[in-house]
C-alpha cells in the first residue's frame, strides 16, 4: 500500500516505526475541547432544581446541546449535564427533584440524574423538536409534545414508550396531566386545546374556542379553571365541571373515575339540563369559557405557567415584562363573598327596603378571583421564567433573559404593597450579544472576546473572564505586542486602546468615517493597518507619549500613511516578510499593494460575491480569500495565478486563517461549520461541528495548538490539537457512516398490520440503535439454530460410535462462560434497551419469531425474566397475530405458552404483593418508632429545662 502524504503542522513528525518510508508527514486531528461565554441558550426553558437538598437556589437552563445548573445567590456553574449533538429544547424536572427530563431539537429525550449528572434513559420518538415536557404527580409518567404535532406518553420507571397521541394539525405547544383523574390537555398552533382520556387513549373533547394560535396552558383553583394563553392581550378562563361530581358528590374519587353507572346517570341528567343535545365528549367533564383576563402586553403570550401549588400565576410576551396573578383560594373567595353580603345587607338597611338583598344577587368578579399582583420588569427581552413559592409565602421568580443574562427575583404577593427585589443576575460569564471579533495573545493563554457592548479578557486554562470591559460595537481586534494592551477596532470607525491591567480605555481615535472592518498587526510589530467603510487604507505606528494624569510614559498610537481606493475595504492583510499588504474590496476583487510605495502590484479576480476574509501564508507563498459567493480560492502570491477553487461552505464563508508554520488553513462558515484545508493538495481534511448557529469568527494560538471559535448561538468553543493522526481515507469513511445511519432514520416507519391510522400508534420510532439491536437477535436466533443442529448431528454421530464423542463450544459461548445457546438469546435481549425493546421486535422478520416464542417458553418455565419476555412475547403476539394464528405448527406453542405465563405471572404478582405488604409494614414500625423517639426527645428535654430552673432558683436564693 502506498504510504498517505501528510501535511506537517510545525510538530515533530511521529515515528512510523519503518525506515523505508522515510519521514511521512501527518495531519492531526483537532477535537473540541470546551463550551464557554453562553450563560443560557434562547430554544429552551428556565426551571428551578432541587440539588444538594436546597428548592429555590439552584436553576437549570439550556446552552447549546448541554444543560448548565447554576447557583443563583454566587453566580457559579455547579453541574454540566453532558449533551451529544443537537441543541436543548425543553426541560421538566421531576417531583421528586432528583430528576430532568431534558428535550433535543431532534426529538429525543434524556432523563438526567441531578445526584451523579449522568443521563440515564434515551428516548427517541419524535421527529422533530420537543416543544414540552411534563411529569405526572408521582414522577411515574412523562408525556412529550413535538414541532411533529405528535404527543407522546413515556414510561419513565419501566423506560419506554406507552404510546403516541395524534390529533393536532400543528406544533403542541403545551400538555399538562391532571393530577387526581387520568387525563390531558394538550395546545397547540392549530389553535385547538385537547383533552384526552388515558385510559381509552382518545381525544374526547376539543376546545375550539381561540382563533389564533395557543401557546400556553395552566391550572389553577384545585384544577377547576383552566387558563390559556394565545397571540392575543387576553388569558381566556375556562371553568372546568367534572361531570361524575355532579351524580354523587359523596361517591370516592376511585370509584368516580372508573364507574360507568355514574356517567350513565349523568347523561340523563344534561339532556335535562343542557338546550344542547349530549355529546360523548360531556361525559367525562364540562369545559366553558367564564371570562377573560386582560394582560398588560399587546403581542403574544411566550410562557404561561403556575408555581407547583397553583396559587401564583404568571406570563410574559415578547418584551421584557413579567406580569403576575394570584388565584384565590375557596376560603378567601368565602371570606371575600360573606363581607360582600355584609355590605350588601348594610345597603339594604340604608336604604330602609323592606326586603332584604337575595343572596344570589351578590357574586365574585373574575377579576377579584385572580388578583393582578405586580409586573416584574427584566432588563431585557425575556424568553423563559419559573416561579417557586415558599411556604413563608415568599415569591422566588427567576427569569432567563434575551441577552445570555439569567435575572432572579424575591417579592411578597400577600403584602399590601408589593416590592419587587431583583436578589441576583448571572452576567459575567457571556456576553449579551453576538462576539464579531477573537485574538489570542503570544503567549497562547488569554482569549480576546468583542461584542456590541463588551470586551472581555479569558483564560484559555480555566476559561473563566479575568477582565470585562465596556465598548463601541466591536468589528475587529489584536493584542498589542507585550500583551498588556488591546485595540479594538468599532462599527462607528473608532480605535479603542485598552490598557489589560487596570481594564480601563487609554485612548480613542476616530480613524474612519465607516465601520472599521478590519485591522492587522504588521510583521515588524512596530505598528499595524487599519482598513474601512470609507475607502482608506490606513497606516498606523505605536508611539510611547506622556500620560497626562501621571510621570510615566503611555502607548498610544500615530496615523502616518493613507492609502485611497475606490471601493469599502473589507479585509486588510500583512505578508509575512511585510513587503506586500493585500486589500479585499465591496467589487469582488483583492488587490496587492507593495508596503513600502504603495504602488499597485496584482488584483486577484474571480470571486462573484466580494471577499469577506483572507490570509497569507508564513512563507508569502500563497494567499487564500474567502467570500461571501461560499467559495474559498487559494492563489500564489508571486504571479497572483489561482491555483483551486473549492467550494467550500453551504453559505457565506466569514473567516479564514492559516496555521502558523503550515500550508493547512481553516475557515468558518454560515453553515454552521468550521472546515480544516490542505492548500497544497486542495483537500478538505475534517470539519469540526458543534455550532448551532452561524459562525462569526475563529482565531488560531500562535502554537497552532488552539482555535477558539464564536457564533450567533453566544457560545465560543475551543478546540484543541490532538496527537492522534488522521487518515483521510478513514474521516471519509465515517462520514458516509453517519450519512447512513442519518437515512435510516429518515426511512418510513414499520407498519404493524391490523392497527388503524387513528388517534393512537406506538411511542418509539425506528433509529439505527433499534435495527442494530434487531440484527443482534437476528444473529443470536441464527447461532442458536446452528448449535441445536450442531448438537443433533453430534448425538447422531455419537449413537453410530457407540461412545461419546467431545463436542466443540463455540467461541462466542465461551466467552460468556460456556452457557447454553438458549441462554445466549436471552442475554442478547437483557441486552437491548427497555426504551428500544418494541421497534428492534418490529424491524425482526417473522421467520424468527416461531424459535422466539420456543425460546420464550422454556426460560419462562424456568421462571427468568419473566417481565422482560412477557413484554416481548406479548407484543410479537400482537403485530404478527395472524400469520402466528395461522400456522399450524405453532398452535402447541401457543397453548403451553398461555399455561406457562398465566403461572409465572400470577407467582411474580404474589411475590410483589408479598414484598409490598413487608415495606409498608416495616414503614409502620419506623413510624411508630418515631412517634416513640420524638415523644422521648421532648420528655428529656422538659426534665433539663426544670432541672436548670430549679438550680437557677436555689442560686438566687442563697445570693439573697
């Protein structure tokens, strides 16, 4: 094989262990290496979590693919919960706090342990973007609603899937169980809100009342209101009627639920009351519209939500207020209504009638049943909030905010005067708009970050922000040889000179009367060159002048050339041995100037868009330009000859910059990537994905060893160089592995015969982990026929020997411990995960399953995994019934299968009853012997205390 050309990166080349081959150079691979400046990603949702045993201090928010938890009284990232690729979307924490559910832009979900930060349960059902997540009371149950219009039910303690709701023509936007019966709401932008029985699977009832798009839902009062929120000013009230209260109030709430005389009874009892005839739908609950109640924003509402005791209630929209209710509970709306009476009598009197005011005629307002409490306003946009309530009745609000900012509030809702305290904000560690500008020092340690409004200084080690320091909006920067001072170069075409130290601006010169586009340090490191909006090139020197406040001289900075061109500048641009400067212009073309006469040397043509960003190489050889037309072209620097053209981004290319001591160059595109490029083969080498958005700028350490990149997504990303060779043949591989792993999760789903298109269909979707598990049955199946074959023909051969003949093991038997093939299926399917079991099963062809259900008998006979095979079992039984019903040779299967089950399953039933009998006694004795230690504790103490009383009064007595 002939050995692989490799491009050296300034590195030692690595031994190749064979002298023949002489010294082969290598590309090495650059992976990422860390997350930082996003403090909260915009796609997701803000909550409180529970950790170290403290509510209210502790919030989770998305960034980028990972979710952050931060301490809002220090402002410190305490835990990363690690996600893989795509972006969070949605994020519910459990009712038992030790738990997040968190929702990807690829419709998959995670469930988090908050105690070890590991994600313990994948599952992939969606299609597209989980829009809400929502446990039940018990933590037992989540349902998911997706951009893919479907609504999902999982099981999160068996983990899997249930099964999946259709019947929303758009987004779900929200979907909230109720706690006391089995049922869900659910929102959506097809404007309908849907109540679904769960137990029949079914949606029995659509509200169709809205007729713009539905964003949020809440209860409150018990569950008796239901609340929505639209793209209007109105929170719609909806009084919710549970139709089996009516016939018995008195009757359990168990017995409401499920008893079916009751519904018939009530059926006769709306025909009599309603002038509509009876629908199925007012069976289980009446739902009617009582009002409205009017928010203070014009445009829609963003988040709606209750705290966890439904008593607060709250909302925004788009602009940067939060608007808070509280709902009143039954006691107080009966204490407001016996004073209102009061006063309606006292009137009465007055006014000397003869009769007194009917009780009737007083009622509450809508309005005093859900009080406006006060508006909090934030300091930007906000895009998420949650609330926690106190039992101090304290109100904690924290609010993630447009601008990577996380603000948190304290207020007291019950007080006559309600002060909003805004307790913390989580700022430092991001900036609030989008980084247009990076550097790094020569030292390879700090970080030079700009934005809009700031420039912050980062430690490349620990990336923290060691300096932050307020400007004009920043378009390009570099530090001042020293790497004590930076100069940002503005979008007003003014330089900044910043003094690192004490963080403070040391000098600003208005160099241009356009943006200043960009900026770069001349070779000689005596000076640098300006290029802007206005058409100039500018020439500048660092002089040292005395500081006005103090003795000691001060850098600063001298204008000496102008150089007068004819379109904007766009990219400025040294050569290493500065005797050429090369000019992109708004026309499309790069022209070379000679530095030192400024006269016109080459004009390099050819691109259709203009030229957004260049860079020359460290010899002066080449210069490779980078446009907006999404090509990159490589050009000699001697005769201005274009030696490739690549097409190398899927939009506009906004950065380039080659490694130090190398021909290899990257650029970063709108496209999301950032792309590593031999110019001297013209070969793309690999692309380093990990951005969700456009990507603004990149900046290679002078080593080489580092590029920090930043995008619209507010987080910049490190990546680091590695020791680990690179094949290209290999990275071309793996690409077309991902690509068609990427297709088959974009092949159309299994249909399962005898099921209906209707309301409902199965959770999972097929993913390749689920045809990979499938193929390991598939495989496991196949070894077991050959060894029962195997073995037949070896009693054969043994019988006609007249002696035993030792039979081979096959290897991977062996390997698990010389088990039996019967064996081997089952630890393949203990293998397969709980949420993947039902599509790996659906992807199985049917010739499998007649040795499946054999298999299936003899371990549940021996009583393994008897849960884990019925589940299977059970499921093959339904999407294969018929080709199962009708083979003849199954009908004896089939009835020691049903013997078989029908008693490992009734035993597993009793020792589970048996073993919960045991717990709740043992948690009676516990109780009880509580009971006994805390009455003890309070006797002991009641003793201590008299015996320090009685030795304090003898004290006093004998001082008197």
């Amino acid at each position: 094989m002939q050995p692989h050309h490799l491009e050296h990166q300034g590195q030692p080349p690595p031994e190749t262990g064979n002298c023949t081959m002489g010294l082969t150079k290598q590309y090495l691979r650059y992976t990422a290496s860390a997350l930082f400046g996003v403090i909260a990603s915009q796609k997701g949702n803000i909550v409180y979590v529970t950790l170290r045993g403290e509510k209210g201090r502790y919030v989770a928010v998305p960034a980028c693919e990972h979710v952050f938890i931060w301490d809002t009284r220090k402002g410190e990232k305490v835990l990363i919960l690690q996600g893989l690729k795509h972006e969070v979307t949605s994020l519910c924490p459990s009712p038992d706090g030790l738990h997040l559910a968190v929702g990807y832009e690829d419709g998959s979900i995670r469930v988090f342990s908050l105690l070890s930060g590991e994600g313990k349960v994948t599952f992939n059902g969606h299609k597209a973007a989980v829009m809400t997540l929502q446990y039940d009371q018990l933590g037992g149950r989540l349902v998911s609603g997706s951009k893919d219009t479907d609504v999902i039910i999982w099981d999160v303690i068996n983990e899997s899937g249930l099964y999946r709701l259709k019947g929303h023509k758009d987004a779900v936007t929200q979907a909230l169980f109720l706690r006391e019966k089995n049922l869900l709401v659910t929102s959506g932008k097809d404007t309908l809100v849907k109540w679904w029985d769960l137990d029949t699977q079914h949606c029995f009832k659509t509200l169709v009342g809205h007729r713009t798009e539905v964003w949020g839902l809440a209860f409150v009062s018990e569950e008796k209101r239901l609340i929505t929120g639209t793209a209007d000013s109105e929170l719609r009230v909806w009084n919710i009627t549970y139709t089996q209260e009516a016939t018995d109030p008195n009757e359990p709430e168990s017995k409401k639920s499920k008893g079916t005389p009751a519904r018939a009874e009530e059926t006769s009892e709306v025909d009599e009351t309603s002038d509509l005839e009876e629908t199925p739908e007012e069976r289980l609950l009446r739902c009617n519209k009582v009002g409205s109640i009017m928010r203070e924003g014009r445009d829609r509402v963003v988040t709606l939500a209750t705290d966890r005791t439904g008593r607060i209630l709250a909302c925004h929209g788009t602009d940067s207020v939060l608007e808070v209710f509280c709902v009143l509970s039954e006691d107080e709306i009966r204490k407001k209504m016996e004073k209102k009476m009061k006063k309606a009598r006292k009137k009465a009197k007055q006014k000397s009638e003869e009769e007194e005011a009917p009780e009737g005629s007083v009622e509450m307002s809508l309005q005093e049943e859900i009080q406006r409490v006060t508006s909090i306003k934030a300091s930007a946009k906000i895009k998420s909030f949650d609330l926690i309530l106190s039992p101090k009745g304290e109100l904690k609000a924290t609010l993630m905010l447009q601008n990577n900012t996380i603000e948190s509030y304290i207020l007291n809702p019950s007080a006559q005067v309600t002060q909003v305290v805004r307790a913390s904000k989580i700022t430092i560690g991001g900036h609030h708009s989008d980084v247009r500008t990076l550097a790094f020092s020569s030292d390879n340690i700090a970080i030079l970050s700009a934005a809009a409004d700031s420039v912050k200084i980062w430690n490349r080690s620990t990336l923290q922000c060691i300096r932050t320091m307020a400007c004009e909006y920043a378009l390009c920067s570099l530090f001042v040889p020293g790497d004590r001072q930076v100069i940002i170069g503005t979008k007003t075409g003014k330089l900044q000179l910043y003094d690192l130290a004490s963080g403070s601006v040391l000098e600003t010169v208005a160099a241009h009367d356009g943006a200043l586009w960009s900026i770069s340090l001349s070779p000689d490191q005596r000076g640098f060159v300006t290029g802007g909006a206005d058409k100039c090139v500018k020439f500048w020197d660092f002089e040292l002048v005395k500081d006005e406040n103090s003795t000691q001289k001060r850098l600063s900075m001298k204008q000496t050339r102008i150089l007068q061109l004819d379109e904007d500048v766009l990219c400025v641009r040294y050569s290493p041995n500065q005797k050429l400067l090369a000019v992109s212009l708004l026309d499309c073309t790069v022209k070379i100037f000679y530095t030192d006469t400024l006269k016109f040397f080459l004009s390099l043509y050819g691109h259709k868009l203009p030229v957004l960003c260049m860079d020359i190489s460290y010899d002066g050889a080449l210069i490779a330009t980078g446009s907006a037309d999404r090509n990159v072209k490589i050009w000699g620097l001697d005769f201005g000859d274009c030696h490739r053209s690549l097409f190398a981004h899927d939009d506009s290319v906004m950065t380039l910059q080659f490694v130090p001591k190398s021909h290899l160059f990257f650029t970063a595109g709108k496209d999301h990537k950032i792309k590593q490029w031999d110019a001297d083969k013209f070969e793309h080498i690999q692309t380093l994905e990990g951005h969700h958005q456009e990507v603004w700028c990149l900046a290679l350490s002078p080593n080489g060893d580092y590029v920090v990149s930043s995008s619209h997504d507010k987080s910049l990303r490190l990546w680091e160089r590695t020791r680990e060779p690179l094949i290209l043949e290999e990275e071309r591989e793996m690409q077309r592995d991902v690509e068609y792993e990427e297709s088959v999760a974009k092949e159309e789903q299994p249909v399962v015969a005898g099921e209906t298109q209707g309301e409902t269909g199965l959770a999972g979707k097929k993913t390749i982990e689920t045809v990979k598990a499938a193929e390991r049955i598939m495989e496991a199946v196949e070894l077991y026929r050959e060894e029962t074959a195997k073995l037949k023909e070896h009693q054969a051969i043994c019988k006609a020997a007249g002696k035993e003949v030792p039979l081979p093991v096959n290897p991977i038997l062996r390997a698990y411990g010389n088990i039996s093939p019967s064996a081997y299926v089952l630890e393949v399917f203990k293998k397969v995960k709980s949420s993947e079991l039902e599509e790996s099963l659906l992807v199985l062809p049917f010739s499998y399953v007649p040795d499946l259900l054999v298999l299936f008998n003899e371990h549940i006979q021996l009583g393994s995994e008897v849960e884990l095979l019925c589940r299977a079992l059970l499921f093959l039984l339904r999407i294969h019934f018929g080709r199962i019903t009708s083979n003849q040779l199954l009908v004896t299967v089939i009835e020691n299968l049903k013997k078989t089950t029908i008693s490992k399953v009734s035993e597993v039933r009793n020792v589970l009853g048996f073993n919960m009998a045991g717990l709740q006694f043992l948690k009676r004795e516990i109780e009880a012997k509580d009971e006994v230690t805390f009455f003890a504790d309070a006797t002991d103490r009641f003793e201590e205390k008299r015996r320090k009383r009685k030795k304090r009064e003898k004290l006093v007595l004998t001082m008197v």
